[in-house]
C-alpha cells in the first residue's frame, strides 16, 4: 500500500491505466480512500453491491455514478452523495481531460 498523501490533490497523476486508490486511514470499521480516476470507467455490465454505506465527494474534476434503476447522479468539484449498502451502482464516466479526484468513506450502517 502507497502512503497517503497529506494533500489529497497534490502528485494528481495525468492519465493512469486503472483508476488510482489510496487508502486514507489504517484497517478499520470506517474506510476512507482518494480515488483518481482519469477517465476510467466501470466495465460494462459491471456493478458494485456492496454490503457498506457509502459517502463520496468530488475534490476536483467530475464523474458521474449511473444506478441499476436508471438513474444517473452527474458529480462536479464540492459535490458529494451517499450510496446506500447494496444499492447497485457503477461508474457511467469521468472527465477525460483533467484528474477527477473521489474522497470515499465506507462504513457499516
């Protein structure tokens, strides 16, 4: 595991093959991780399920999370959503043209 940076928009990566995820915080019932995508996306028919709340924020850049009901939450710099557990959802884009930094916290409700 790569340290943590002490500014989370510091070092941004221009372009990456996978999306870059650092975690924040040591092993423990809350998970906190930077995610840098650079325009990554989740495969098709890809889903995350996952049994943890999550909280997520957009520092810098803009994504955009798609749900398995249809609906689509579009992410700018300072906005952020919370992920019920087990609610399906994948990443439908991020921006291609500068980094898009997440702060995810992952928590057991």
């Amino acid at each position: 595991m790569k340290p943590a940076p002490r500014n989370l928009l510091a070092a941004l990566p221009a372009s990456l093959a996978d999306e870059e995820v650092r975690a924040l915080a040591p092993p423990g019932p809350v998970r906190i991780e930077r995610i840098v995508s650079t325009g990554q996306r989740s495969p098709p028919g890809f889903w995350y399920d996952q049994h943890e709340a999550e909280w997520v924020m957009v520092l810098c850049g803009a994504g955009r999370i798609a749900y398995d009901d249809g609906t689509e939450e579009h992410l700018a710099a300072g906005d952020h959503t919370w992920i019920a557990p087990h609610r399906r959802h994948r990443v439908a884009w991020t921006a291609p043209d500068e980094p898009t930094v997440w702060l995810a916290v992952f928590y057991a409700p």
